[in-house]
C-alpha cells in the first residue's frame, strides 16, 4: 500500500523505463477535444482504451518535454491520470494516457448539477488530495490545479491530470501573472506577486478546486475581472462557503487560502482532513 495509506502502490514493472510506444501499436479513434497542445484523440494500445494528445509543435518545446516524460512515467498514482508513453517516432509527437470515460470534472460537474450527493462531493475532494499527496511527497508541483484539469473515470472516481504542463506552454499569454489567460482565480498571492510556485501555492489551488466542486462547477468570482480578484484578496476578503459544503469542508478552504504559504496545510493533513470526514 502506498505511503499515504491510500491505493495500492503500481508494481513498478520493467515496462515502465520503455517511454516509448511504437505508433505501429497505436490506433487512433474519434475526437475528444483539443487542448493546449492541440488535438485529443480516443485510441487503442495494447488492447487499452487511451487518450491520445497529438502535440503540435508550435505549441510545446519537444526537446524539454522528452526529458520531462521520462519523470513523469514515473510518477505513478491511481488519482493520478497515467501518462502511458511517448510517440516520438514521427511527427506530431503524441502523448499517450489513460482514458477517463467521463471527461473533464468542470464539465461533468456542471452536467450533474443537482444530482451530486455530499459523499460524491467529498469523494472527489478526497480523490484530488490523495493524487496531490503523492505529487507533493515526490516534490513535484502541478501549477494549474483546478477542476478543468482533473477527469473523472466511471463511478465518479476523479485523477489529477496535466501536472507540471504549464512549463511546456509557448504561448506567453498562460504563464505570465498579468497576462489575461493566467489563471489567477486559481492562484495564490505569492505566484501572482513573484511567480513563486511550491506544493503550498497548490495547496491554496485546492482550496480553490474544492469551492468549484461544492459549487457544482461555477466559476469562482464569476463577474469580477482577474484585477478585481487580486484588489479583493488583498483586502483579506476570500470565497464564500458554497451553499453546498458543510462548515468542516468550507474551514478547510479558508484554511488553504490563508495569505503566508506557511500557515496552509500540506496535502497529507488536508488528505488526513477529508479522509476522517469521508469516515464520519
Ligand atoms: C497546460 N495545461 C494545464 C493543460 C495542457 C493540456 C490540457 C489541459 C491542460 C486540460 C485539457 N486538455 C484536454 C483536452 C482534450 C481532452 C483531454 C482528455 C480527455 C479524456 N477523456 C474524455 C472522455 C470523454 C469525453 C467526452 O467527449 N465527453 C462528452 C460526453 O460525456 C462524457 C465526456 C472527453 N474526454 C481523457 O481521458 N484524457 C486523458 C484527456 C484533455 C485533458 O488532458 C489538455 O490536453
């Protein structure tokens, strides 16, 4: 069992150092959406139902990424989505994941407004801490954690998905704080101020991630502009509890928003927090 106590730790097989998937072996269904890198397609390998991200090369700096896949093989978690292997053979590269049946959880959770019980909520919450858990443990930021980047398999089971791509993004506009498409409802003061990324600035990202899903997936400070956010924040004002959460699940948000990075929980006590929630 892994050290969180959580999933049954992967089987490291040998497999795993083989990074690459020969395209002879992939075959490429319809499509499922586009992304930052461009195209997703629905695919077989090995007889496993796969997602398969078809990188175009404008949009992703190859050489970098190639060395990022081989850390990212290894990160192995069952609320992680697993990245299966690399097509490096020919152009586009593509990216080959597990298939999440039920898409992106912003979208599903909207779909299901209404019809999402407090366990399926605090399930999902649970879920995304657990995967984050693990990140954290092994020292490796997300840096967009939020519900549009985490998919939801079948029986409402949610993974953490598209860890640590923000680096990889060319187009500028994403990764600098005053750009317009800069996640800053997502963000905490200390990435928007210095672009100090940490497991805590996701950690204030999570609190974020928990409001969207008691929310039923709407979007936080609906009307306000991302420079109206920033003047509210530092005016101490934060979310309001969803309608929906209970006061222990809406405490641990305002726990994860709180303005020093050290006065927020780390992933393995809010993991511990929602776990004995979940038990009540
Ligand atoms: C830099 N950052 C943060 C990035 C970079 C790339 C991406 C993202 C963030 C997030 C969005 N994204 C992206 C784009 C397109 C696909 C996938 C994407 C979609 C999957 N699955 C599904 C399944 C079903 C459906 C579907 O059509 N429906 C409609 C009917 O009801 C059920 C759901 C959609 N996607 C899936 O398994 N993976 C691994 C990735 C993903 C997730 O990966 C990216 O490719």
């Amino acid at each position: 069992v892994s050290k969180d106590g959580g999933c049954p730790q992967e089987i490291e097989d040998s497999s795993k150092d083989q990074w690459e998937v020969d395209p002879e072996e992939l075959i490429l269904g319809q499509e499922l959406g586009s992304g930052q890198f461009g195209l997703v397609l629905e695919g077989k390998w090995r007889d496993r139902k796969v997602a398969v991200k078809m990188i175009r090369e404008e949009c992703m700096s190859n050489e970098e990424f190639k060395e990022e896949a081989k850390v990212m093989m290894h990160l192995s978690h069952c609320k992680l989505v697993q990245l299966y292997g690399v097509c490096i053979q020919r152009s586009p590269m593509c990216l080959v994941f597990e298939f999440m049946e039920n898409g992106c959880l912003s979208d599903y959770l909207r779909a299901q407004k209404g019809c999402l019980s407090q366990e399926v909520m605090l399930g999902m919450c649970l879920d995304v801490s657990e995967g984050m858990a693990y990140l954290e443990s092994s020292n490796f930021i997300h840096r967009d954690l939020a519900a549009r980047n985490c998919l939801v398999s079948i029986n409402n089971e949610v993974k953490v998905s598209d860890f640590g791509m923000t680096r990889y993004v060319l187009d500028d506009q994403y990764t600098s704080s005053q750009c317009s498409k800069f996640p800053v409802k997502w963000s905490a003061p200390e990435v928007i101020k210095y672009c100090k990324f940490s497991s805590k600035s996701d950690v204030w990202s999570f609190g974020v991630f928990m409001w969207e899903v008691y929310n039923e997936g709407r979007l936080p400070y609906e009307n306000r502009s991302n420079a109206e956010v920033v003047e509210s924040l530092n005016a101490g004002l934060r979310l309001l509890k969803p309608r929906l959460a209970p006061d222990s699940v809406h405490l641990l948000m305002e726990w994860c928003w709180k303005e020093k990075q050290e006065d927020r929980p780390s992933f393995a006590v809010l993991l511990h927090e929602l776990a004995s929630l979940s038990d009540l």
